[in-house]
C-alpha cells in the first residue's frame, strides 16, 4: 500500500513538473520571436523596461545566459536611461542578475530618496517624489541585489515595517490623514524587500512576524471562484496572480510545495494561450513576469547558440543547429518586426531636424502616418511640444531626446522611435560696421610705423 501511494505521489509529481516545463519552452518561444530588433520588449504601454528587465529573468530562470536573445536584451537594459524608480530598479535587479556591474546605476537609484525621513532612506515614483511603497520596496531589492553598500537598509526596512496596514497588508501611500487600503502589489514587492532581512527585527518587531502576516493577508486575496487566482474585488486578473505566486514562492516556508502557491500555479498555467504559447494574451511583461517566476531550470542547449534545444523544434522556433535564424523561417515562424535588423523608426530612432538652443523650432511628423499624434514614450525637449502632425517650440535644454509616438498606418496602430538632437548654437563672429573695419586698418598701420623705428633705433 506504501509502495502504491509513493508511486501515485511520484508520477503526480514528475507529470505536473512536465506541464510546467512545457509551459515554459511554449512560453519562451513566444518570448523569443516577440523580441524586437534592438533587444528591448515592448507594446504600445510604454513599459519597456519593465518588460525587458523581466524578460531578461525570464531568460535567466531558464538558464539562458547567451546568445543573441539574450546578449541584445542586456545591452538594450544597460544603455537605457531610467526616468522613473521603478525602471530604474528593475533595470537594476536584472542586470545585476546578469552578472553585470550596476555602481553607477545603484549609486544614482540611492540619489533619488526623498527627504520626507531622516536620514533620507524611501522613495517615491521619480526622483524625489513623496514616498510610495512599491518604489521604496523595488528600489531596496534592487540596491540589495546590486551588493552596494548602503548604510541606510536598516532605516529603509524599519520604515517599510512600520507602514503595514492593521490588515497586515501595504498600501500603495500613506496619506496625512486616514489609511489608504492595503493593495496586492505594493504587498508582493514589500514582502520580497523584507525577505532579505527575515532574521532581523525593527525594535521589538520581529521582520519574520510581519512577513507572516503580511503572507495571511495575501493569500486572503486568493479567490476560490478563479481555481487559484488572485484579485481585489470580483475577478482574478494574471498581473496580480503572477506577483502573488512570485512573492508566495519566494517567502513562504514551503515554497512551491504551498498549497496556494499550487493552486495559484494551476491558475496560471491554464491562462497560458494555447496557440502561441503567451500570457496575457501577448503581453511581455505578464508572459515574462510568469516565465521568470516558475521554478528555475536549465533548458539543455547541445550546440551552444543560446536557444534550448526544446525550442528548436518544427512546432516552435524551427530546427537550428547553427544558431543563425534559419530554423525559424524553416518551421514557418517570423520574428517580431526588425527582430535582429536595424530598422528606422522601430528600433533605431527616425531623427528629426536638429534644433538650436533657445531658438524657434518646428518639425511635421505627418508623413509617418495620420491623426491622432500621441507621444506614449520618452519626452520631447524642453520648451517643444506636439500639436496635431507638428512639433514647435523653442528648446531650452541641450542634449538628445528620444520619444516614441503613436499614430495610424493604413488603419492600423503604430508606434515610430523617433529623436530631435538640441545643440548649442554656434559662436558667431560678429559682422564690424565698415567705419569699425577703417579704424581696424588704421590702428594696424600706426602699430606697424611704431615698430619698425623702434626696429631702426635700436640698430642704430
């Protein structure tokens, strides 16, 4: 009898890890030809690091730690300026997973707390701003992840500590007065902040505890009618169920073997698009999110191109055992537009007419497409701003700005990178008036006479 139930356990087991494999290469192949040609991922969202950043985890949980995919990826999160604490944080967090150096990236992310605490140790959406609890919590984990040296954790923990709501949960702020409601997502990246201190204590407040509880009001937000999925309010959604089962997997004690981690993991794995292998559907950074969160592996990659062997098959990424490309066209798949090309507009910048300094700019924009216009990424100048098809105005600041905007093509909506380059404008030499130029050439003369007897005199 023994013998049958640790039989029934161990095939449960071994066919439930299959399921999760397959939804991982189904879900990496997806990932892999929706990647755009200058390595980032992204959609008409404007959450391009976000979803590169996770995309890069993604890759990582699967042990792909080269190749093309990978390698665009990195350089795309490593030359990309953050404007926001929670891109900069991510791009953090992944880098430093992908064993690159992040000091400059750490030491500008610690640049950027707020003042509202002494010593300043919490952060807001951008730099400066008032304190909110996924930004303070993202950007410890990623100062953590970096192995900086920061003096500060300890305060920056405690005041994560002492913000928990009474239900044990966080909220996204805390306002003056009253109490904002405890929320999954500023919960999630709070409970993993802390987890790095789990054997610490804020005073007499053992982190532990508040782990635990803050674990209790999670799996509250658990919805029995979603077989597994999470959500505040009446349905399940897959960001939140993804956050959820990351942090749930991360902190609690029994990890993947917790019964709402199981289940939160049956949730997902059934939400998973049959015909092309994303969440979401066809959303990077939920697919990405999920990917990166599964139990860790590593895909054998027998020729070493940095693409598992179990994606190079027909159904999938086509067989390729030169690690060109080729396989995908041969199986009948495309990548994402310029996946590995440099292509104006999509993943190299169109740039506009260069722009003065303090000097009347203006730019049309209306032969990429038709109204309406919408910058959705990035920023223009300052000083310039979008009307209608035209960019106008007069720049205040030197430097390059890519903007990524938004307009219609043959029906269809499109987004085009595009980039204005601001200089200075050019030392000029002033034109003399002719009476300037005479006198010029008189002081010339009267210089040169001098000279030449006081040449004479002393040869004399």
């Amino acid at each position: 009898m023994l013998t049958v139930l640790c039989l029934s356990i161990f095939t449960t087991t071994a066919g439930w890890a299959g399921t999760i494999q397959t939804a991982q290469i189904n879900g990496l192949a997806w990932l892999i030809l929706n990647q755009t040609g200058d390595g980032s991922w992204r959609d008409s969202s404007g959450l391009e690091v976000a979803q590169t950043a996770a995309g890069v985890e993604a890759l990582l949980n699967a042990g792909i730690t080269k190749g093309n995919t990978f390698s665009t990826a990195v350089a795309w999160l490593q030359n990309y300026q953050a404007y926001s604490t929670d891109a900069l944080s991510r791009q953090v967090i992944a880098l430093a997973k992908a064993g690159r150096v992040t000091t400059g990236l750490t030491s500008q992310l610690i640049s950027w707390r707020n003042q509202e605490v002494n010593p300043p140790s919490t952060w807001g959406a951008y730099n400066q701003y008032s304190t909110s609890y996924p930004d303070t919590s993202l950007a410890l984990a990623a100062i953590i992840a970096s192995g900086a040296n920061y003096p500060q954790a300890g305060y920056s923990v405690c005041y994560i500590v002492s913000q928990q709501n009474a239900d044990y949960g966080w909220p996204y702020f805390v306002p003056p007065t009253g109490v904002q409601p405890s929320v999954i997502t500023a919960t999630v990246y709070s409970l993993l902040a802390l987890n790095n201190f789990k054997t610490s204590s804020c005073g007499s407040t053992a982190i532990s505890t508040v782990i635990s509880n803050g674990v209790s009001w999670l799996k509250n937000q658990q919805l029995s009618g979603f077989g597994g999925g999470f959500g505040q309010g009446t349905t399940a959604t897959l960001l939140e169920t993804a956050l959820a089962y990351r942090a749930l997997i991360t902190v609690t004690t029994q990890g993947s073997a917790d019964p709402a981690v199981v289940n939160a993991q049956n949730y997902l794995i059934s939400q998973q698009q049959s015909n092309n292998g994303s969440w979401g559907p066809n959303d990077p950074f939920v697919t990405s999110l999920i990917l990166a969160s599964l139990p860790a592996t590593v895909l054998p990659d027998a020729n070493n191109d940095g693409i598992p062997d179990a994606l190079e098959t027909s159904s999938l990424l086509g067989i390729n055992s030169t690690g060109t490309g080729a396989g995908i066209a041969a199986a009948g798949k495309s990548l994402a537009k310029s996946n590995g090309m440099s292509v104006a507009g999509s993943t190299t910048a169109v740039s506009l007419a260069s722009a003065l300094l303090n000097s009347p700019y203006s730019a049309s924009i209306a032969a990429s497409g038709s109204a309406p216009y919408t910058i959705i990424s990035g920023r223009l100048p300052d000083g310039l701003s979008l009307s209608a098809a035209t960019i106008s105005g007069t720049p205040t600041a030197v430097g390059t700005f890519d903007f990524v905007y938004q307009t219609t093509v043959s029906g269809a909506v499109v987004s085009i990178a595009s980039q204005i380059q601001v200089t200075a404008s050019p030392t000029q030499v002033p034109a003399l008036p002719d009476w300037a130029l005479l006198l010029l050439a008189l002081l010339l003369m009267l210089t040169l006479k001098y000279v030449g007897k006081h040449a004479t005199s002393v040869n004399s």
